[in-house]
C-alpha cells in the first residue's frame, strides 16, 4: 500500500468549508479513488497557511519526527481548484517547490467528489 501525506489548504479548513481534512480526501485515498492511482494509506495531512512558506518545513518536521517518508504528496482538490486561486502561489508552483525540495512525486488532486 502506498503511503500518501496530503497537503490541503488552511484557508479553506479555517473558513469551514468542510475541505480539507475531512472524509472526501481521506475516502478517495482509502478506496484508491480520484487521483490515488491506488489504495493508499494517508500518513500526514499538512495544512497550507497563508502564504505558504510553512509548507515544506513542516513537510520535513513531519518525515524527521515521525520518521516516515511518503512515497508521495498530493495538494489536495480544494487547494488545486480554489475559486479564486491562491494569491501567493498556484498549485503547479507549489507542486514544482515540493517536488524541489522533498525529491518526491507531487500529484495534483485528491478526489472528484462535489
């Protein structure tokens, strides 16, 4: 089973919207559903505060402290699909700066479920 982290944006789970960190990400990872290419197990699930600077440092506190490496990172749907976007940094910057930084494979989603 693939361990996935997921990262969702804080604006949106502060606001509740009821995205993220709730039953549709962790559904679609569970069932291998919407962009998990396979049933995964999720092993962290990060919080994007605004505007974004946090994101990687707590990615690497959570693989040092837990001692767990993802085999991949998905930016959750809420983040990718925003509406308006992030004024500080769209997904695909946001995916290449992980990616960059981790060495690992940054997918774009979570799950299609409205």
């Amino acid at each position: 089973m693939k361990k996935v982290a997921v990262v969702g944006c804080g604006a949106y789970m502060d606001s509740g919207y009821g995205c993220p960190g709730e039953w549709r990400c962790l559904k679609a990872a569970a069932l291998g559903e919407g962009d998990f290419d396979e049933t995964s197990q999720v092993v962290a699930f990060v919080k994007c505060e605004c505007p974004g600077r946090t994101v990687v440092p707590t990615l690497g506190m959570f693989m040092k402290l837990s001692e767990t490496k993802p085999d991949v990172i998905h930016l959750s749907s809420c983040l990718v699909e925003a509406k308006p976007g992030c004024p500080y940094v769209n997904a695909e910057e946001l995916a290449k700066i992980i990616e960059n930084k981790t060495n690992i494979k940054v997918v774009l989603g979570t799950h299609d479920y409205h």
